[in-house]
C-alpha cells in the first residue's frame, strides 16, 4: 500500500526506523575514517545524535507533523555530537522548519522541507565543504524535489532520494582528494543515507535487527567519589512528581503545605509545586526512602530521580566542589539557587580525557571539564550542564579538538544566560598552552580571545597513536598497529617502535624553533619510556625546556605540545 500523507504519527516512526537502521550499521560508518586511526566516530556521533532526537519522541502521541519533527530537532539540536551529529541536527531542524504549521504534509511538503533541511545544514557550517554530508543531502533532496510529482507516493519520493543519494556519496571522493587518497566515501553522507535508508524500510515493512546498543543512553558516573571506605555527606537529590489520589486526600482542599512542612524536618532545598491535582516535589535529604513513603499517603508516583550527591551524574565536574548542596547538584531548583548568587565576570569550561589532564584543567583555572574528546565527542547538552553549573557573565569554551567546536558553538547559541565566548582550540595541546597563559585581568572579551588566538598560533601539535589497517598515506607507508605520529594534522611517520615515531615526529617538527615542548603521556604509557623520550629530547634539542605530565587520556599515547 503506498502512502500519500505525512502525520504525526509516522514522522515519529520513520525517525525510529531511521534511528534504529543506524545503530545497526554506526560501526561501519566509524571505519569510514580518513586516517587509520583508533578515533573514527562519525557513525557514533551521529547515531548519539538521532538517538537523543528518538528519544525526545518515543512517547510523544501528536498528530501534527510539524509539532512532531519540532520535538525531534529539539532533542537532537542538545544531543549533537561531533561535526557530523551537528550538521545532521541542522539537516533535521531545517526540515522541521520546512514543515512550519503544517499538521498533515503531502510528498511534495515534505520534498520542501527536505530542501529546507539542506539550506539549514549549508548555513549552519561557517564554511561548508563539499564532498560532505552536505553534498550528499543537497544533490539527493534537489533530485527529489524537481523529479517528485504531486500524485507521487512516498516510497516513491525515497526511492529517487536513496538512489541519488547512494550515486552522491560515490563521487565525493573525486570532490575530496584526501577521500580519494584513503580509498573511502564520505562517512558522514553514508551514515546519512543509512537513517534515510531506515526510513524507506519502515514504510516497506522491513524489520530491521535490533542491536546491543541501547537506545536511551545511560548517565556517565563517577563511582570514584563515593566507595565502599566513603561516609554519606550530603546526602541524596530528590525529586518526584506525584499524582494525588482521591482514594487518599480531598483533592480540591489539598494544601500543598502538608508536604512542604514536612520536609523541611528532614531536608532541605525544598521546592513543592502543585498543579491541580499533580505535585512536584525537589529536595535535599539523606533519606529518600523515608521521603517516598512518607508522600505516598497522599497519591503515586509518576516520576521518580534520585542521585547520590557525592558521585558525579554528569559527563564534567565543577573545580573546587564536592557534589554538595547545592553547589554542583544540576537540578532547575538549584541552578536557579546559584543564579542568586554574585556573578562573576568570566568563567571557563574546557573539554579535556584523562585524569591526569582533566585535573591539571582545574588547577590551571578551568571552572568546568567536560569529559571527551577522540572516539567520544560530548555533546551540546553536556556544555550546557556546565554552562548552567557556572553564574558567569561570559563563559569561556576551550573545545580542545576539531570535531568538538561545532558542538560547543550550537551550545552556546542555544544558551541565553550567559555570553558564550566558544575558543577554537582544535587539539588539546592547543588547550593546555592557551590555559597555561590565559589572562583576564583586562575584563574585555575581545581582548582576552584575541590573546588567546595569539598563543594557540605558535602552538605545534605532535600525536602519537596506532595504526587500524594497512594503508598507503600521503606518501607515508603504514601498516596495521605501526605507532603513527602526526604533525598538525599530518600523518609525518609510522613505525612499528613507538620511541622511534616520537623521534621521526619530533624531527618532522619545528621543536628546533622553540622554547618548551610539554610532554602529555597516556594511560598505556610507562614511566620509563617517557624518561627515555626526556633523555633524548635533552640530548638532541639542548635549547628546549621539558615539562611532563601524566595525562592519563587514551587513543593517543603521547600528545606533544611545542611551543
């Protein structure tokens, strides 16, 4: 049977059937990656991405289209990771806006608002790139719209789309010779036409294999904070939202009052809303339980969160704090408590993996760490949280990597209680030398970013990692597990010895020109090697000074900042 009409109803499956077709091949789209190494994440960002956009939605029951796809690019504008997972939310909130007040679209309504999608996703990316995600939906939505005709079914619409589609990703790598050279198609226009794919195999009945990726994504926490030798401090946030019952109280004469007095005996941040017949209930106690049983005198539960304050629930960690109350608790009534607060003029929030690197991050002045970087991008939601943790007139962002800046940018559109001031620190070494030096004693914004720009220029970034496959690239011979070192995004040697890259990258460097290299180690890094590198570092470049740190982050063995 072939459909003609567009509700909410289907918008909402086909984005399941979309998302689902992703997860079942995001690890493919991952090994699209230009270079071979451990951090393709294109297929995980994007499928992080769409998940946070099924989610919003899973069980929303709306009829109209428009309202439907509004919820969608809601959810996937907060949960965006990555350069790909961005642009795909941009794609998605342009076709929402393409389907603006419309309650039940025809094809053509939703070949115009495909087209929309593709204007939305070019303007979202200061300089577009084609042979891209881009191309792809650009060529694919402007064969649709001028071949669909009015009588046209929307199996019919996906079938000319795919088809183009597919025939679009074939050619990207004659519009991007660095996909040429690598012997791959685009990753973000294949992950592309997999939800698209998704999509059309809904609307042909096809199931599609469920995968052991779990479409609500579970919180990062830090059990660190809190172990078996740990005493309760601060107790436990809790929050519920309770539907009275009449078989308990008088609903009409409810006080609302009958709870919040009671709280206050045992806890404290107390908020109470009632709504008719509906109460929501925050608040701060070391005991839940009694909190729970005490209130379900009066109804039951719709909603129940609770979180141990003393673990980290979210994916960074304000600097300076425990999880006390209500300092580094990220509930609205809390955040509305720190808002009350003075204001300060900057805060800063940086992206950092490791322990070693995220806790040298707060000590050189970083309000806020968000936990990521290669092979899992955090996502806009995730600056958010930060931003909301830190009372600051302008925020400083420090990405720290080149798939992470476009994320921090829609969070900091998104985000209207604070200036966002977004840095574009695109590697770590970047960050940590822009940290090292950061001076706000001017109070002027501009100046600060300027002198900042000034510092990351002169940095040069040096990375150490593995090899996942044999390949041949830019004139460089690499073979599966080589130890791979690159120069400022440039792959300069491959070696199965990995003291013997750090040396061949070192002199593919400009270390001769500098004052200070500072050596990042990561976890699968041994103490001894580094000493080794000092050594050598010492003998070889007798007029450079060395600094060390533990970093502690994976994929990158060594990452080297010079400067």
């Amino acid at each position: 049977m072939s459909t003609f009409k567009v509700n909410g109803e289907l918008y909402k499956q086909l984005i399941i059937s979309g998302s689902k077709n992703l997860r079942a091949n995001y690890k493919y789209i991952d090994s699209l990656n230009v270079f071979p190494v451990p951090d393709g994440d294109t297929g995980t960002n994007m499928r992080m991405t769409l998940d946070a956009g099924a989610n919003a939605i899973k069980d929303l029951n709306e009829e109209s289209v428009y309202e439907m796809s509004r919820q969608v690019s809601r959810g996937m504008l907060m949960g965006a990771r990555g350069n790909s997972g961005v642009i795909l939310s941009q794609l998605f909130r342009g076709i929402y806006k393409g389907l603006k007040d419309i309650k039940e679209a025809t094809v053509k309504d939703i070949a115009k608002a495909f087209m929309s999608g593709v204007n939305q996703g070019y303007h979202a990316v200061l300089k577009p790139v084609e042979g891209t995600i881009l191309t792809v939906a650009r060529e694919a939505s402007t064969k649709a719209f001028k071949t669909i005709r009015k009588n046209d079914s929307l199996e019919k619409f996906f079938e000319i789309f795919l088809t183009e589609a597919n025939a679009s990703l074939q050619r990207t790598p004659d519009l991007l010779p660095v996909l040429k050279d690598a012997g791959v198609v685009d990753s973000g226009g294949a992950g592309f036409i997999c939800v698209i794919e998704g999509m059309n195999k809904y609307l042909l009945g096809e199931d599609i294999a469920e995968t052991d990726v779990s479409l609500q994504q579970s919180p990062t926490i830090n059990t660190g904070s809190f172990n078996a030798h740990s005493e309760l401090e601060y107790g436990y946030c809790t929050e519920f939202i309770l539907q009275l019952q009449y078989s308990k109280v008088d609903i009409p004469n409810f006080d609302i009052k009958v709870i919040s007095d009671w709280l206050e005996t045992i806890g404290n941040s107390i908020v109470a809303l009632q709504d008719e017949d509906v109460v929501k209930v925050h608040v701060h106690t070391m005991d839940p339980g009694l909190v729970l049983s005490h209130c379900r005198e009066y109804g039951e539960y719709l909603t129940i969160k609770i979180e141990n304050m003393q673990v980290s629930h979210t994916e960074g960690a304000i600097v300076g704090q425990k999880n006390t109350d209500p300092a580094q608790c990220n509930c609205p009534q809390c955040q509305e408590m720190r808002r009350s607060e003075e204001r300060k003029k900057f805060g800063v929030v940086a992206v950092a993996t490791g322990e070693g690197l995220t806790n040298i991050f707060k000590e050189m002045g970083a309000d806020y760490v968000v936990s990521g970087g290669q092979s899992m991008n955090p996502s806009a939601e995730d600056f958010v949280k930060g931003f909301d943790l830190i009372n600051a007139e302008y925020i400083l962002v420090f990405p720290n990597n080149s798939n992470i800046v476009l994320t921090a940018e829609q969070a900091g559109k998104y985000y209207k209680d604070a200036k966002i001031i977004v840095v574009p620190t695109k590697t770590l070494a970047q960050g940590y030398s822009a940290l090292t030096m950061l001076d706000l004693s001017s109070e002027d914004p501009d100046t600060i970013l300027e002198e900042i720009k000034e510092v990351i220029s002169n940095v040069t970034t040096g990375l150490i990692t593995y090899s996942i496959r044999d390949t041949e690239f830019e004139n460089v011979t690499i073979k599966k597990d080589d130890y791979i070192g690159i120069c400022n995004g440039k792959i300069v040697t491959s070696n199965r010895e990995r003291v013997a890259s750090v040396k061949d990258l070192l002199a593919n460097s400009d270390i001769d020109e500098k004052e200070i290299v500072t050596i990042i180690y990561g976890k699968d890094v041994q103490e001894t090697e580094v000493e080794m590198i000092k050594a050598y570092i010492n003998e070889r470049y007798k007029n450079v000074e060395i600094d060390v740190i533990n970093g502690g982050q994976e994929v990158y063995s060594y990452i080297f900042s010079i400067e």
